[in-house]
C-alpha cells in the first residue's frame, strides 16, 4: 500500500483537528514555468507571490495554486467550500476550464492555392488577391469523366 502512494505522489503532510489525515502531492513546478506556459497560451493572469498562487482568467478566475496544483474558482466576497486537484498547469488548463481547446492563431492564407508562396505567386493567393486563379485543382466536369 506504501508504494501505491509513492507512486501516485502523494504524500503524507498532517491530521487535522478532526482526525483525518491529510496527504498532499506536490507539482515541483516553479512560478517561472507556469508563467512561460500561460505567456505561451496567450492566458490572462496574476500572481499572488505571498499565496504561491496566481488568479488565471479563463471563462471565469481561477485561483491555482503552482506549488500543489490546488484550485478553485472565484466567489465574490466569500471563502471557497472546497478545493480540487490537478496534476499541474497543463492538466488544470485542459482538463478543468471550460474554454478546453486554447485558440491558436491560424495563418489567413492557409486556404489559398499558392499557399505557403503567396508572396511569391500572388495570383493564386485568396487573401490579397479578389480575382485569383483556381490552380492545382481538378473541376468538377474532369472529376465527373
């Protein structure tokens, strides 16, 4: 049972005043590397350095903690009832915020048919060019044939 817990990182940290015994699992993820993910997400948010903890802006705040990977969502003018758990930043952001699929900037000529040369061949390129060139392509009555 010992190297169940070993092995899931869990540890074990206090009792409480009722008794229970409290384990814990640390992320040993620093407050640099969560930055540099949420910088490289394009994700809104603020650091709470004296909380080890930082307030993240996704449909709703967040507070997340980066040492234990504790969060839980923002309520106005009162205390959270419970905390939950996440395996670290990456698996607090894909797996328990509600904007799930992180919006990547997609290339406006990825449909043009002289893409990736629109600079080069214009002609074929539906960004800058109103009047391009269907190039590379079969039409239909060749398809019907």
């Amino acid at each position: 049972m010992a190297t169940d817990s070993l092995k899931s990182g869990y540890r074990f940290d206090r009792v409480n005043s009722k008794g229970k015994v409290i384990f814990r699992r640390d992320t040993n993820e620093t407050l640099d590397y969560v930055e540099k993910y949420l910088n490289s997400k394009g994700i809104e948010y603020e650091v709470r350095k004296g909380a080890y903890m930082l307030w993240i802006k996704r449909d709703k705040w967040y507070a997340y903690s980066y040492t234990t990977g504790r969060w839980h969502p923002y309520i106005e003018n009162s205390y959270p009832k419970k905390h939950y758990r996440s395996n670290g930043i990456d698996d607090f952001i894909t797996r328990f915020t509600k904007d799930r699929k992180i919006k990547e900037k997609v290339d406006a000529h990825l449909g043009c048919f002289s893409y990736p040369n629109c600079d080069i061949d214009p002609s074929g390129c539906t960004v800058c060019n109103d009047d391009y060139e269907e190039y590379g392509h079969r039409d239909n009555k060749e398809v019907q044939q």
